[in-house]
C-alpha cells in the first residue's frame, strides 16, 4: 500500500486530513527549545502535515500558546485540533474551556475538538455541548480520545453521538491492543483512529522497539531509520491518523519523509512476528 503523505484521509463531513500530522506533547515548555519548536510545526505544515494537535493539558496551556505563535500568519493551512480536560467537558466549563483554548492559539475556531479521556461528566452532556460549540462556530466538528469499544458504542447510542469524527488512542507497534477489537469496529462505523505516541515513549520501551533486528534490518534496507520504520507502520493500512511530536526540524524532515515507504507484505509478517497482536482483548493502553 502507498504510504504516501499526500495520500490524505477524508473525515464525516468531507473533509481531508494528512496520514501523518504533528503532535505537541511536551513542546513548549522548554524556553531554551522555543525558536526550534515553532519552526519545526512550520517546516511540518510546508512538508504536507498540517495536521496540529494539542490540548489545554499539555504545560497548562503553553503547548497551546507555542502552537498559536507557530501558526500566526498560517492558520488557513492548518488543520487545528485540541482537546479538553474531562472535568471540563460539561455544560458551561465546556465553553469556557473551549474559549480558553482558543484564545492561547490565537484563532476564532477548532476545526477539531476532543474530549481528552472519559471522566465522571455524562457523555450526553459532552456531546450536547460539542453540539452546541458547533453551531455557535467555535469548532468546526469534534471527537474523542482515549475510549474503547464499549465506550464508544454508548457514545454512538446518545442522540448526536453519530458525529464524533475520530477517536484518539495509543497506537504504535508496541501497543497493539486496538487490533482486536476497536480497530474493527470504528473502521465499520467509519471513525478513523487517530494514533498518539506511534514511535512510542522515549524509554526502554522505544529503546525495544527501535533495537529490535527486524525493524533494524527493515530500516537498513530501506536505507531509512528505525522511528521512520515504526511510522510507516502505523500508517500502513491507509485509514490511521498518526501524530508524532517532532521538535526538531531534522526529525520533522525524517516523519514526513516516512510517508513514503512502502512496508512489503514480507517485511509485514517480520514485524508481526516480532511484535504480534494481543490473541485476546486487553484493555486500552493509555500514557
């Protein structure tokens, strides 16, 4: 399958988003690393993944605030998306918090809003609230993050429940309990998953992955590295979002350049040996 980033992934409603977007976890924190941040979402958003995601959790908001700097001048070629607190995401607290986000990012809309995780607000009421930002213009659709089947099939039961557009989950070779059962079900209904962390966390678990000889002599092959193999993995279907955070420009220049490649069905089965699929259901990995 053409792993191509310019191969774009059409979403309810219409519209296209890249296979490979850029993700801010931790970005904006750092003083030091500020500049090189905002000019690697820039250089991103040249290289094709103008897909932006963020959320008010990440650094209190200062994630939100590099992205705005970074998109300054820009916005009309990003694909925005955020995400709210799930103790935020009722009633009036789901405006404010909405407000609030937009405000940090310097823009009158979201053309994607997530619910961050399932907390103790009814998913009714987070629904009808995203409904309502909708119609009032401040996002332009809205989603979830962090839910599994069960949750998802209440979620599609509620009235309005039917326009969540994605739902964001951990997702990388590493962790691949959303192949037994939720990857099936959102692709039947639909919702594209989009995957977070798809190079996993840097750690023993990312030293794992990237260490291992198959991927290793995969990326050889390919002449391309081990991250660049676990990217093309997670994309390699053609219906999965994914958002590496990339904060450097070379890293950037590398995810993007990872759209490209092509895993063979051999390469594939090497791969699946040395990191298969759960034979049963697990429960939903989160970081």
């Amino acid at each position: 399958m053409n792993n191509s980033i310019h191969n774009r992934i059409k979403l309810q409603g219409g519209a296209s988003v890249p296979r490979i977007g850029q993700g801010t976890w931790f970005m904006g924190e750092d003083a030091a690393s500020r500049a090189e941040e905002i000019a690697s979402l820039r250089l991103g958003v040249e290289l094709g993944m103008n897909l932006i995601d963020t959320a008010e959790m990440y650094g209190d908001g200062r994630s939100e605030e590099l992205v705005g700097e970074a998109i300054r001048g820009i916005r009309g070629d990003v694909f925005l998306v955020s995400k709210v607190y799930p103790h935020n995401a009722g009633k009036d607290q789901l405006v404010r918090s909405c407000e609030g986000s937009l405000k940090r990012l310097g823009t009158d809309h979201l053309d994607l809003y997530l619910l961050h995780w399932r907390g103790n607000v009814p998913l009714e009421e987070t629904v009808e609230g995203m409904e309502q930002l909708v119609a009032a213009g401040k996002i332009k659709r809205w989603g979830v993050s962090n839910l599994d089947t069960e949750d998802m099939r209440e979620l599609l039961s509620i009235p309005g429940g039917e326009n969540c557009t994605v739902n964001q989950v951990l997702y990388h070779l590493g962790s691949r309990g959303i192949e037994h059962e939720l990857l099936a079900w959102e692709r039947s209904h639909n919702i594209p998953v989009m995957a977070y962390s798809p190079l996993a966390q840097a750690g023993s678990l990312r030293k794992g992955l990237t260490e291992n000889m198959a991927v290793r002599h995969i990326a050889a092959k390919h002449e391309v590295t081990p991250l660049q193999i676990l990217l093309a993995w997670s994309i390699r279907e053609g219906d999965v979002i994914a958002i590496p955070k990339a904060a450097s420009r070379k890293h950037v220049e590398e995810n993007a350049a990872a759209g490209s490649i092509r895993l063979s069905d051999e390469e594939l089965r090497q791969l699946d040996e040395a990191f298969p699929q759960p034979a049963w259901r697990v429960p939903l990995d989160m970081i």
